[in-house]
C-alpha cells in the first residue's frame, strides 16, 4: 500500500513496465553513489539498484548510472533515456529495445544482489 498524505494516496511504481507498442522498458532505479564497487543488481523498495563510485555532485551519479545501465542492459548509449529524477536518488530511465528481453535481463537484475 502507497503512502497517505491529506488523502491523498500515491502508490509505488512499479521497478519495471512494458511500453504497449513494445518497443521500450520503464525502469525505476535507486542510484547508491559513492559505492566501492559499481554495479547493477538488486532491488531497494522496490526499485533497481544501481551502485555507482561517482558522488552526487553535478549529476556524475546520474550520468554514471545511466553509463552502468547502458552496459548491464547492453544497449547503445541513445538507447537509455533518463525521464525523472536527475538530482534525485530515485529515478525513472526508459530503455529502448525489444521490451521483452529487457524486461527478461531487468528481472535477472532485481534478483541479483552482488556487489552489495
């Protein structure tokens, strides 16, 4: 359940969602700058995890998830587009591609909690 704030109720996205043309993936990510290790895997409330050694300073996390995300879904650079939360650690990337292969390796990643 989402959480209430003055009646009104936002509900979590969800990590990953198949655009209806099938053509691209809606990803949510958690971005862990600063990390020892960068990695791609695992989920954090409900989102991918992507561990990065960039700090958040003038968004470097943000363009080193985006490079970390273009090599674990392995895709061309133009093919990830991030959609919201460039200064947050909450952020929503599309992927362009066949959906339901990215779908498949987004699924392998959630599982995958190396690098923790």
């Amino acid at each position: 359940m989402g959480k209430s704030y003055a009646g009104l109720t936002s509900t979590p996205e969800a990590p990953r969602t198949i655009s209806p043309d099938g053509r691209s993936l809606r990803v949510v990510v958690t971005v862990r700058p600063g990390s020892r290790v960068e990695h791609v895997g695992g989920a954090r409330d409900g989102a991918l995890v992507v561990r990065v050694r960039a700090r958040a300073i003038d968004q470097a996390a943000s363009r080193a998830a985006v490079a970390a995300l273009v090599e674990a879904f392995g895709v061309r650079a133009s093919a990830v587009r991030l959609e919201r939360g460039a200064t947050s650690r909450r952020k929503v990337v599309t992927i362009e591609g066949d959906a339901n292969e990215l779908a498949r390796r987004c699924d392998r990643l959630l599982d995958d909690v190396g690098g923790a």
